[in-house]
C-alpha cells in the first residue's frame, strides 16, 4: 500500500477537499499535518455539502481512520464545531478521529494578537483568515506554546502566565485590551481538556504503528506550496510547511514512509489574501471567474483574487513537492472563455524565465509571458470520461501535461464526487494501491 501526500499547487483552495475525498476510500487513514481552521475544504456529492476545516476530509468516508496531527494548531472549540455539525448531519466520527497531543492550541489570546497585528500593518498587511494561526505557531517556535497535551498538566497555569503575559504585553503596545487572566483561561483549558481527552493520542506512535501493520496513510494538505513559510511568497505566506516535507514533520512519521505526492492544480489561479500574483486579472474577465467558479473563500467568505494559470509557479510547485501525478479542478469554469492565456514564463530585463525564485517574489520588474488557447466554448460540466472532452479542452490538459512533465491523473468538471475524470494511468494506480478512485454515478 502506497503512503500519498495531497498537496496544492497554487495559493490553496485548488479543490484539495474534493480529491481527498473521492481518493479516501482507497486509504485506511486520512491524516493533516499542519494549520488550522485557516483551512476550509470542500466536499459535495448527491445535495450533500460539507466544509471542514481542522477534521481531515476522510470523515466522510465511512470506516476511514482520521488523525489531526503534531503539526497542526488548533482551536477547541472550532473543533467541536465542526465535530457536531458534522453530527447533526448523520456523519459520525466515533472511535475514528483522534487528535495529537503534542498539537499546539489556539487561545483566544492568539485570534486577538492576529487581528491586532493584521490592523498595526495596515497597508502592508497579510490578509489572514484572522483565526490566531500565525501567533499559535510562533508561540511554538518560540517553545512557550502550549500543547494540547499541557490542557491537563499540573503545570498549565504556569505556562498561560508566561505565554499570556507576553500577549498582554504585545496587544496593550499595540493599544488594545489585553487577554483575560490565567485564572480563567486555565478554566476554559480544563473545559476543553476533558472534552477532548477521548480523543487525545500519541498519533506518532499510533501512526507508524498502522504503517508496520502495512495500512496506508493519506496526508491531506491544507492551504498551498506559495502559502509555505518556506517555499512560499514570504511574508504573504501562512505559518506552516503546507509543502509535502511538512507531512513527515506534521505527522512523526519518516519521510522515507511517503511514497509519493498528488498536486492538486486548479484550471486557473486564484488567491485569497495580500501578496504578489504574477497572473492576476481584473475587470470583467475576472468577475466571470469568480462568479463562475464560485471564488469566495470557504473559511472567510472573502473574494478570491483571479487570474491565469502560471507554469513558472506550477513547476516550481512540482518541484518542491515532487508531484507524481495532477489532479486538475475547476476545469468546467473556463468553459464558456473564447481564449484561455497560460503564463509560460517570466520576461525580465529581455531574459524568459521558465523557473521560479526568490527574484520574483516582489511580484515587480518581471512581466508573465503568456500563450492563448483557443477556448471550446462548450459545456464540460459532469463529463466522466477524457475522450468525451472537446478537442481544445483536450490540447490544453496536454500542454499542462508536457509543460510540467508530471501525468494529468484526474480532470474534474464540477464541484460534486461524481463529476471527476478518473484516467487509468499505471501512476495512479500505484498512488492509490493498486486501484483506482471510484466515481459514484450522478
Ligand atoms: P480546498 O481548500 O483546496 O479544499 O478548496 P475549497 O473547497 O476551498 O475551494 C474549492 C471550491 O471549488 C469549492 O467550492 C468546491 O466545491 C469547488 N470545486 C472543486 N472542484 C470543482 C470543479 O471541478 N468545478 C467546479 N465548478 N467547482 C469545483
Ligand atoms: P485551504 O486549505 C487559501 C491565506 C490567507 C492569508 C495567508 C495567511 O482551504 O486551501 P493565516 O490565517 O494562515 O495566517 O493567513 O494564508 N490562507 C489561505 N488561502 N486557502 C487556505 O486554506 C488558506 N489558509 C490560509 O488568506 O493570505
Ligand atoms: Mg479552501
């Protein structure tokens, strides 16, 4: 059995949700291993319509272990959120979800110290899902975080004395109210610690555990390879390693347990937040393609920033991640478009670029060279199969294929599980164990 990393391309939001999904049933584990409810995946099939945000996408997949792993940050009570919401439409987690303790949590502290910061930057600010992400993680980092593990220790008033002291200290300079006392939120740990604790684990343990019983791991990534504080637009980037390497960290498991990486690549770019963009648009063009595309954010309900498909980042994406085969979205929203522009290269100071760097990560001085499709104007939406796709649909998935050298595995042409192309591709069939995704009749 094969251990597979889903990864977004692009700046998240590529459809990671609907791909896990439609490949869960073929793993025994759906794990993420880093962020937050920053993360807001979608899942559709029949009328059903999920968003999960902290709970692995494989919930919905009956029978399918789920793990939030060391490498996330989260907040309680946007876990039982979703937990019950996900209940109260008849899907139950009992006995298959399970949560690291060495995971670190989110305190209202953070949410507050993330809004504070967002507005100091003014102009210059990051645009973040306001959800306390970045200071969680950097609380971490600067090893005064608290884990879930340390909600039951005896040591909890102690480290909230610390760690809130230096949020009062920071929101007070920055002119707001500080947190409230260790006192009180040290009550609303112990809350949350005995609601949680049925669900606590050593995951590392648990997970290399499964992997010498010979079960597979699916690792579900969450937001996208130009959103990794490494590899990503710096600073427009979230807090966490999004990119395939952070699985093995995010999770304990060794990096020589992963056996290969699915992209997930939406037909087109979008973006949600500040940063640079080389292949934004504006104007009717895209107002099209976020009606079309639905592009609001999942978590936020802010409009995404549109633009076109960028080969120079989508290489890079390859490249970093070491994609094995694509599953490309959202190919149905460029269905009516009379030309399809692809940016192929950067052109700065007369040199094509074809490889993405730090150079460009101003976003100035470099203009996107574009080709143009021919669009085919036709309807793609609940097409099942690769040969019934118009002959221009079928040029541009080829190009895609050629230009970035890695296998197109699945097309999907339209929100819901049963509107996906499934190729029967010998990658495929190896990423997922020998079989391949089923896709439910509509
Ligand atoms: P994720 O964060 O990568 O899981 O992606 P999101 O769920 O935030 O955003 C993807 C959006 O596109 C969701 O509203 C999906 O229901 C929708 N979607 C996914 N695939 C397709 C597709 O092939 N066509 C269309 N029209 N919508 C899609
Ligand atoms: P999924 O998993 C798209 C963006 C925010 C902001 C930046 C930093 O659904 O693809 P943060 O709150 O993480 O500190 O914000 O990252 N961002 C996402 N954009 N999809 C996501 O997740 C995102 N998660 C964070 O908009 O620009
Ligand atoms: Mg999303």
């Amino acid at each position: 059995m094969a251990n597979v990393v889903i990864i977004g391309m692009q700046w998240g939001d590529e459809g990671k949700g609907k791909v896990v999904d439609l490949v869960g049933p073929a793993f025994d584990v759906v794990a993420r291993y880093q962020g937050g409810h920053n993360a807001g995946h979608t899942v559709r099939f029949g009328d059903e319509h999920f968003s999960l945000h902290l709970i692995p996408s494989g919930i919905l997949r009956p029978g399918v272990q789920c793990v939030l792993g060391n490498g996330m940050v989260i907040d309680p009570d946007a876990f039982f959120r979703e937990l019950r919401q996900l209940e109260s439409s008849g899907v139950s987690a009992e006995g298959r979800l399970l949560i690291s303790n060495r995971a670190h949590v989110v305190l209202p502290s953070a949410v507050a110290l993330d809004q504070a910061r967002e507005s100091a930057r003014g102009d210059a600010k990051i645009g973040t899902t306001s959800r306390g992400i970045g200071p969680t993680y950097e609380a971490k980092v600067s090893r005064v975080g608290l884990r879930i593990y340390d909600l039951g220790a005896p040591h909890l008033e102690e480290r909230l004395r610390f760690l809130l002291g230096r949020a009062d200290a920071e929101l007070r300079s920055l002119g707001h109210e500080g947190p409230e006392g260790p006192n009180r939120v040290a009550d609303l740990c112990r809350s949350w610690w005995q609601e949680l604790r049925p669900y606590v684990q050593d995951t590392e343990l648990r997970l290399n555990q499964w992997l010498d019983e010979g079960k597979s791991v699916l690792f579900e990534g969450a937001q996208g390879t130009l959103l990794d504080v490494d590899h990503g637009t710096y600073p427009y980037v979230t807090s966490s390693n999004s990119t395939a390497g952070g699985a093995a960290i995010g999770s304990g498991v060794p990096p020589t347990a992963l056996d290969g990486a699915m992209g997930v690549l939406k037909a087109y770019t979008t973006r949600v937040g500040s940063g640079p963009f080389a292949t934004e648009i504006s104007g009717e063009t895209e107002a099209f393609l976020r009606e079309r595309g639905n592009e609001f954010g999942t978590t936020t309900g802010r409009p995404r920033r549109c633009g076109w498909l960028d080969l120079v980042a989508c290489r890079y994406a390859r490249r970093v991640n070491g994609i094995d085969a694509i599953a490309l979205t959202k190919l149905d929203v460029l269905d009516q478009l009379p030309e399809i522009p692809v940016c192929v290269g950067y052109r700065l100071r007369g040199t094509l670029y074809r490889e993405y760097g730090t150079v460009f990560e101003a976003g100035e001085g470099f203009q996107p060279e574009y080709r143009i499709f021919k669009g085919w104007q036709q309807d793609t939406s609940g097409i099942l199969t690769y040969e019934d796709l118009p002959a221009p649909a079928r040029d541009y998935i080829d190009f895609l294929e050629q230009e970035l050298s890695t296998p197109i595995a699945m097309v999907s042409t339209g929100p819901r599980r049963e509107e996906t192309i499934v190729r029967d591709l010998p990658i495929l069939r190896e990423l997922m164990g020998g079989q391949l995704p089923t896709v439910p009749a509509a």
